[in-house]
C-alpha cells in the first residue's frame, strides 16, 4: 500500500514543465542570437526587444537571424541585414548621425544650461547679499544682541 | 511677472513638442526602402499554384504590391478601396498574401471578392521581411524601373489614394 502512494506521488514528476519554446540544438548559436537579440526593436510590439517578443514576426525575425548565424555571418552583417529593411529603428542604441545628434547631445545640453542657470542664480543671491552694508551703530547693536542671547541660559 | 515669462516660455515650448507629438503615428516607421529596387523574388501564386510570380515580369510598368492575409482585419478595411480601384483600371494591383493559409485565403477572397491581378503566396513570411513588413496591410508603389516609391503603412484608405498615391503613379506613369 504504502508503495502504490509512493507511485502515485512519483506521476506528477513525470509531466515535467516544457519550455515555452523549444530553443535550437546548438547553445552557441543561442548564445548570440539572444546577444544580438537584446539590442534589437520588435517590429510590431515596439518596446519590447526582439528577444522578449512573442509576436510572429519576431518569431521569424529569431528564426532568420538563427540562420545567419549559422551561415557564420558576422554581427555587423546581420545588424545591418534588418536596417536595411526597418531602418534604424530596429537599433535599441540608434546609430550617431546628422539626424540624432540632438538625441545624443540632448541630455548635456539639457545638463550645461541647467549648470548654468544655477551658476547664474547663486551669483545673483550672493551680490544681493554681500550689498547689505552695516552701520557703526547697527554693528554695535548686532553684537550686543548676540551676546545677550549667549548669556541667556 | 518678468520671472515667470521664462518658465512660461518653455512651458509652451515643451506642450508645443508634445502636441506635435500627440498626431504622429508611431507604427508608421519611414522605410529604407523608398528609393531602392524592391527586392527579388519569385512566389507560387495563390490560385495557380504551378505558377510563379516574380517582380521582373512587371518591368516598365508601375504597379502597386500589397501585402494581405485572411487572418489580417484591417485589410478589410481598406478591401473595398482596392475593389473600386481595380474596377477603375486606373494601375495594376498585385498581392502578397503573407504568413496565410492557402484555404483560408481562398473562402476569404472568395466573400470578399478579388481585386488583384495575381496574389503570390508567402507562406514563411521571408519576402516579407525582405521587404520590411511589418504590420499587414502595406502597400508599395513600384515603378517602371521597379523601384519602390511610397510605402502605405496600415490600410489604404481612399482620401491616401487619390491625395498622394494616385497622383504619384501617374507622374511616374508619364516617365
């Protein structure tokens, strides 16, 4: 008896989970792609890379870049194989151009005027400050109150 | 009032970018491919399947390629345009019926009716990639020289053909 609950405790290992998709044979070739993969767009899901996506076009995507990889084709090739097709927005890390350079330098633009403008804000407050000048009297007066407040217990 | 005139101004700026923004589609990617030959290729044709189709047959003449599939609803949205076209004559409409199965295929065309001259069939989808689809329906201008002009991103709706397609196929006609 106890053998049998033993049996039927063993069943479920044997239903083992599968994967969600079968990967290729050869790890290596997975390896790449899923480097590559990871700096390429989905086409259709557009903020997803082309390793998350499930979309079929992806799926096809997966399955072309696979076989260039077997085809011993370099990651420059078959990056430049899809932007030839969709363009450079399929690159995750759009490429330095005319057209992006405002992407790329956007952020120290953005960074230099806001150093600037604080550099130019303190300058301000500090001449606003250094302008109050103190009378003999109001010298005496200050140091007489602050003496006061340290003796106060 | 002087110091809020500048938070003011980029304030507007920034609404004005995002404004712009606001009426861009972002599924309408520019293509690559406008400007250079349309890529080879040569596919089983839907009905005939002992036939190819290939885009050398269509040298010297300007054609619009649309890729389509039964699966696909937006290309029922723009099926009646590509009705009333062919029934105009005006250019010839060839397809691809992409990532589809064959019957399918044949019980839609067959409720919907057939506008295109011939359907090649691109089971795997590879001629559409190398075309850069990716969203059916599209539609390519091609020209006499079998350059791709336009790309029509999402379905054709009758206001794109007359205003910009139309008018380009017959500038490119005249060439």
């Amino acid at each position: 008896m106890r053998w049998l609950l033993v049996i039927i405790l063993l069943i479920p290992s044997l239903a083992e989970a599968k994967e969600a998709r079968p990967l290729a044979d050869n790890p290596q070739v997975e390896a790449r792609l899923k480097h590559l993969a990871v700096e390429l767009r989905c086409l259709v899901c557009q903020n997803q890379t082309l390793a998350d996506s499930n979309a079929p076009l992806a799926e096809d995507l997966r399955r072309e870049i696979r076989e260039m990889i077997a085809k011993d084709m370099s990651d420059h090739d078959i990056i430049d194989f899809l932007v030839q097709r969709y363009g450079d927005f399929v690159l995750y890390r759009p490429p330095w151009k005319a057209t992006t350079t405002l992407l790329w330098l956007g952020p120290f633009l953005l960074l230099i005027a806001g150093a600037t403008a604080l550099v130019l804000v303190l300058r301000r407050r500090q001449k606003k400050l250094a302008d109050v000048t103190l009378s003999e009297a109001e010298h005496n007066r200050v140091a007489q109150l602050l003496s006061e407040g340290a003796n106060r217990p | 009032m002087n110091r809020f005139l500048l938070p003011l101004a980029i304030f507007v700026v920034v609404v004005g970018f995002l404004a712009v923004g606001l009426t861009l589609n972002p599924r309408e990617l520019p293509s690559p491919l406008v400007g250079k030959p349309a890529p080879y290729f040569s596919l089983p044709q839907l009905y005939d399947q002992e036939k190819t189709f290939s885009p050398n047959e269509m040298k010297g003449k300007v054609w619009l390629l649309n890729f389509w599939a039964s699966w696909c609803e937006a290309c029922k949205e723009e099926h009646p345009v590509f009705i009333h076209l062919a029934q105009s004559g005006e250019v010839p409409i060839y397809a691809i019926d992409y990532k589809d199965r064959r019957e399918d295929a044949l019980k839609w065309l067959k409720q919907w009716g057939n506008p295109w001259t011939v359907i090649a069939v691109d089971e795997s989808g590879r001629v559409g990639i190398d075309f850069g689809v990716y969203g059916v329906p599209e539609t390519y201008v091609i020209d006499k020289a079998g350059v791709i002009r336009y790309k029509q991103i999402g379905p054709l709706r009758e206001d794109i053909l007359q205003g910009k397609i139309l008018p380009l196929v017959r500038e490119l006609q005249k060439q």
